[in-house]
C-alpha cells in the first residue's frame, strides 16, 4: 500500500519543523510527562514543557517540539489527545478541590480505567490536587462485596483485624442492618473510615448523628461516595464528613481544549 504521509511530504524543502501545544482555555496542565517521552520517541526535540500541575491561561504554550517533517505532523494525533485528557481530569480534580472546602477530595477510580490509561490517570488526579487513596497509611479495604460475601460487619472487620500493621477502611450500604449500627460496629471494632458509599446525605447524616451521640465520631474519619458531582460539593463542604470521593465526575471530565500548531 502507497504510504500516503510520506509521498505527501516528498518535495517538502524543509529537514525539520516545528510545532507547539497552545492551551485554548484556562486550566491546569497534566500528562505533560507522558506527552515528552512519546514526542521523544517519536525522534522530536521537546522544548519549554510546562511541568504538571503547573495552572494554565488561555493561549500558554504548553511544549514545544521539533523534528522531521513527517514527525511533527504524526505527533497531532500521538500526543494532542494525551495532554487534552489528562489536564482536563486535572483541571476537574483542582475544581472539586476548591469546591469542597476543607472536605478532602479523593478520587480512586482511576483503577478501573485500561491498563494504559491508569498511572496518567493517577498522575493528573494529583496535578489537580486531589488524593488517589481514601488514607495515606498502609489500609485493609473492606468493599460493600466483601461483606455481602462474609455475611456482617463483624466477620468483615474480625478478618481484616487479623492482618497486621494496617489501618481498616469499611464500605457500608446499610445492607447488613441499618447504616448506622453498621457504622457503630465498624467504629468499635476499630474500624479507622467508615465510607458511606450511597450517596444518600440522609444516610451520611444519620451515621455522623449516631456516632456523635455515641461519642465516637472523633474516634473515626467519615467518608461520602455515590454518584456525587461537582454541583454538589458546595452543599457537602458544610456537612459532617471528612472525605469525599469522586468518580465520574472526575475521571470522564471534558478534555482541555488545545491546538496542535506547526509553526510556518
């Protein structure tokens, strides 16, 4: 088959060309990492790349890159995608981050994206200032699955117990027995979060109210999850909680808006 790019390119009286990334909208710039080792790969020189999580201005350049002619028109399609994606997850996280206050924002979804797309993901997720891990210390996660598969808090949280050295984090649903008692086993038994993972702010309140009357509620970290979205972080900065997590709403943010530029 003709290799059409190259016959296109045939009389073209230039060695090399160059070529720039130009953000179009405010934002915050992420993959720019992966962006350089792909350009470079690709036999392009990479100048004045922005570092990520580093804010961006409508009209920043965010690289500058140079080489063969057939390289640089080749690289729209290898790196603008890259660099769009991953800053606009970034520009999101770095939105929640601000709309949720003093509520801590994490976003642990990245995990159940492809393979090639998890460590960018991770990476623009921090950029935008947002956690990847609900604690920062060595965990046992207790997933709503595990008790539906060991029958009761109380077998979920004796199991993760028995594992040393490692803080226990537990996902509640209310489907064992009424959220709140949930909650109160997991606190007594030494449960470190407890993670409403509903998304219903009646069951967020009655977990916190429950703990509080008990004189638990310093003793544990609450976490909130559930279809929750950007609208609905002002509302939650205020509530009774400590993390909220975010999903979709993070990892499905629209792309930052860029253009590809050849320069003349």
């Amino acid at each position: 088959m003709a290799d059409i790019p190259a016959l296109l390119l045939a009389g073209c009286p230039h060695r090399e060309v160059g070529a720039r990334l130009v953000a179009l909208e405010p934002g915050v710039a992420a993959g720019c990492r992966e962006m350089t080792a792909e350009a470079r790969a690709m036999g392009l020189a990479v100048g004045a790349a922005v570092a990520d999580g580093q804010p961006l201005a409508a009209g920043h350049v965010l690289a500058e890159l140079s080489g063969p002619p057939l390289a640089v028109l080749q690289a729209e399609d290898r790196l603008l995608g890259m660099v769009g994606k991953f800053s606009g997850v970034a520009r999101a996280a770095s939105q929640a981050r601000e709309l949720a206050g003093r509520v801590r924002v994490v976003c642990g979804a990245w995990k159940k994206m492809p393979l090639e797309l998890k460590q960018g993901l991770r990476r623009a997720l921090e950029a935008g200032g947002v956690d990847t891990r609900i604690i920062g210390t060595p965990m046992v996660y207790l997933s709503k699955n595990h008790l539906r598969v060991l029958g009761s808090v109380g077998r979920a949280m004796d199991a993760a117990l028995a594992i040393p050295g490692r803080d226990v984090v537990i996902q509640i649903c209310g489907e064992t027995g009424l959220i709140h008692l949930e909650a109160q086993e997991a606190v007594s038994r030494g449960a470190k979060v407890v993670f409403v993972d509903t998304g219903r702010l009646d069951d967020l309140n009655a977990v916190a109210g429950h703990l509080r009357g008990l004189g638990l509620r310093g003793e544990v970290q609450l976490a909130f999850a559930g279809g929750i979205t950007l609208d609905d972080l002002p509302g939650l900065a205020s509530a009774d909680l400590d993390v909220v997590d975010l999903g979709r709403a993070l990892i499905d943010a629209p792309l930052l808006d860029l253009r590809y530029q050849v320069m003349p």
